[in-house]
C-alpha cells in the first residue's frame, strides 16, 4: 500500500514521498556520501516497506504451508495467496486468476512454455520466430527445444535504429511459424515494440504468441486481453515485488491442454504406483510447496503499483526518458544506443562513453552512490549487433527524478576527467 504520506497529484506521481516509502533508499550507504540514486531497477527494482512489511507479517504471524492444513494459520496463508493470484490477474486484465501461474521468474515461466507448451507442439522442421533483441531468457529456452524437437530458429532482425524490422517479421511469418516469441519491451536498448500489432500479425499467419514482460508489465498497462497474445511473462521483483516471485500468464485452453512442467506433492487429482492425473490448472504448474510468502508480497506490490496508477506510472517515465534524453545529449564522446526519440522508448539508456570501460563508469558512479549496470545485459547477440561487447545502463522507476539525472550526467563528466577525455 502507498504510504498515507505518499498523495498524487491527478497526473504526476509525487516522487519525494515515494521516495519515503523505499527503506533502501533512506539509509546512508557511505557515510556523509550524497543520496542513493538507484538506476538499475531494469535489473530488479527496490521494494517498498509494504512490500516488506507483507513479508514480515506472513512470517512472524500466519507462515504455513497452504491448500493442505484444516487449522488457521495454513487457512489464512492460503487465502492470501490466492487473493493475491486475483490481484495479479486484475493487473493484467487477465480473464480469469486461474490462468495466472506463480513461478520465480520470467526465465521460469518462459521455460515452463518451452517444456510443456513446446515439446508438445513444436516439432521437427517447425520455425520458431524470435528477434535479435532477445535477452537469453527468451532465447536459450527455444534453443534447446530446437535442439530436441529437430526444429528451426528464425529472428527477426532490428533496423539502425534499434527497432524490429516489421517487414522482416512479415518475411519470416510466411514460413508460418509454430510461434512467435519477443519482449515487450527491450531490456538493453529501452525500445517499446508494438506488441500488439506484432501479436496481431502473428495470430494471421496461424502463430502462438508467447510476449516477455520482463521490462513492460513493471512500467506500463498491459492487458493481454488487448494484447491478444497467448502467454505473457513477468517477474514480481523487478515490479516491486520481492526476489523469486514472477507470473506466467497463458489462455486457458492452451494451460489445460499442456502437459505439466515439473511432477511433485500440489499438481496431481490422483496418484497411483501405475501413474497420475493431474489437478486443474494452475495446481497442475505449481508443484511443490510454492513461495508462499512471496506470492502474497507481489501482491502487495501490484497494490501498490494500481494505487499510483500504471498510466501515470508511464507517463512520469515518459517524462524522465524525455529529460534524461536532453541531459545525456549535452555529455560529450557519450552514445546513446537504441531509439533516438522518446516516442516507442521506455525510461532505459544504454549508451557508450567515448572508449572508457563500460566497468570503470559503473564503478566510478558507484563511487558517487549512482547505482548502474554494466555488460551485455543477457543479451550477447544484441551486443553483436551494435558491435561491442558491453554497454553502462542507467534504468528509472516511480522512485527516480530528475535530480538521478543530474547526478548522473555530473557523474559522467568526472568520469571524463579521470580518464582524461574532459
Ligand atoms: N533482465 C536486466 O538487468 P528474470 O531474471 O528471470 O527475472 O528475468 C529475465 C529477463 C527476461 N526478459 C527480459 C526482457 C529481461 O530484462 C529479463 C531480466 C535483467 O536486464 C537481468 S539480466
């Protein structure tokens, strides 16, 4: 829940109290140091005290195992685990909770499709359409399918600008694809794809659509009954939520008709030394003792997120994609990779710094308190394609202002004195 503290205006989000709602980023990292502007939340976001105070609350009062126990305690946890499937299944606009799995992670849910959705309905000689902007986790899943089932990978390839090349799409979606899978949003170079066009055209040509959203569920509305894709992927940590939550959506026809992913204690109606058969979905994806707590903390963390409001929580990112745009501009040697524009990008800038190490940036900003990412970002084929091996990332999230813009834009400048560029 946001803080009685935390009030909005009608449009903007009122950073400062946000801010207040965030243990991390209240506390003095060095001594006397300036603030902690964290900006790799594209890595994993922080997590606000509700976040952790739902987490503490499961643990010291109701932590139980769930659909087993007839006492109280294993009661409570289940409701609240389930009442937290119906929150996430709202964010989404998703037609029912029963098609919300919980797993730990985008990689999870991607290759829960893989093993289950796949082995079953890919096979040899079938075209696989991926795009060249894939993090791993939506690329080595489908390589090793591949692999198994003797099918092809395709991928549509970006235009200079760091956008997917919709013609090349239309190319490869004569070949009909079995499915078409990419990312909502590119982790690397901030580029927003039009997903639902992208879904639309892929449903003509007879495809399955599996859509990561890793980088757009935690940033913007999505709603996959507008999308009209097949499964969605996401995680809950970097929405706030905590670490080893994540959510794979996917249509009920599709869910009831695949085989499970893993076999265990949960997902079974009934076991016999002959052989089993399984629950309804979701139990039949959820083996095992799920993270209970962690389920419940996402769903803190999605109330949280529907009280700012996801269309404001967009447009202040649109907001500091257009600043940071402008600031980045003025550091000289610095190349902003990807969309050139504000329009069709998320707030996420890669860039390049005249020949300095992408490393030594992030370290000396990280002397500054200025939380960045450095490397391939999982995403080594991409790299490839803008011809280096590394990039510094700086990400923004409801917590950031233009003051971590500032603050980064100064740092770069002493990253150019001590290298001796300025
Ligand atoms: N990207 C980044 O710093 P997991 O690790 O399973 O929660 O998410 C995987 C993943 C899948 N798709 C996209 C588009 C992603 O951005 C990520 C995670 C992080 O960019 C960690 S590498």
């Amino acid at each position: 829940m946001v803080s009685s503290t935390t009030r909005q205006t009608a449009t903007d989000l009122d950073v400062a109290a946000i801010r207040a709602d965030f243990p991390v980023l209240n506390q003095e990292v060095r001594p006397g140091a300036e603030r902690l502007s964290f900006l790799d939340s594209a890595a994993s976001s922080q997590k606000p005290a509700s976040v952790i105070e739902t987490l503490d609350d499961y643990y010291r009062r109701y932590n139980a195992n769930i659909h087993r126990g007839v006492y109280q305690l294993s009661e409570e946890a289940t409701q609240r685990y389930e009442a937290a499937r119906h929150l996430v299944a709202d964010f989404i606009n998703a037609p029912s909770a029963r098609e919300c799995i919980f797993v730990r992670n985008t990689t999870e849910a991607i290759n829960l499709v893989a093993h289950s959705w796949g082995r079953r309905n890919v096979n040899a000689g079938d075209v696989v359409v991926l795009t060249v902007m894939e993090h791993h986790s939506n690329l080595v899943p489908w390589q090793l399918l591949a692999e198994e089932q003797g099918a092809e990978l395709a991928f549509v390839r970006m235009t200079p600008e760091g956008r997917l090349d919709l013609d090349h799409l239309d190319t490869l979606l004569t070949r009909e694809p079995k499915l078409v899978a990419f990312s909502h949003v590119s982790n690397a170079l901030g580029t927003i794809h039009d997903a639902v066009e992208i879904t639309r055209r892929a449903k003509v040509a007879g495809a399955t659509v599996l859509i990561d959203g890793a980088q757009s569920v935690p940033h913007l509305p999505v709603d996959v009954q507008s999308l009209g894709c097949d499964f969605l992927a996401f995680s809950g940590h970097k929405m706030l939520g905590p670490m080893g939550s994540g959510v794979l959506w996917g249509r009920r026809e599709l869910l009831e008709a695949m085989p499970p992913f893993m076999g265990g204690g949960s997902m079974i109606r009934k076991v016999e030394l002959s052989g089993s058969t399984w629950a309804d979905v979701p139990a039949k994806f959820e083996a095992g003792t799920p993270a209970v707590g962690d389920a419940i903390g996402l769903g803190a963390a999605v109330e949280y997120l529907s009280e700012l409001g996801m269309d404001r929580v967009q447009a202040h990112e649109h907001g500091l994609a257009g600043y940071a745009f402008a600031r980045l501009g003025e550091v000289p040697e610095l190349t902003i990779h990807g969309p050139k524009m504000t329009e069709g990008r998320a707030a996420v800038f890669s860039f390049s710094l005249g020949d300095v190490h992408p490393h030594d940036v992030a370290a000396i900003l990280d002397s500054e308190n200025i939380a960045v990412r450095a490397g391939h970002h999982c995403c080594q084929p991409l790299m490839r394609e803008l011809g280096d091996v590394a990039t510094t990332r700086a990400s923004f999230y409801v917590y950031n202002d233009h003051d971590d813009i500032n603050r980064l834009v100064a740092g770069l400048g002493r990253v150019r004195q001590i290298f001796g560029s300025a």
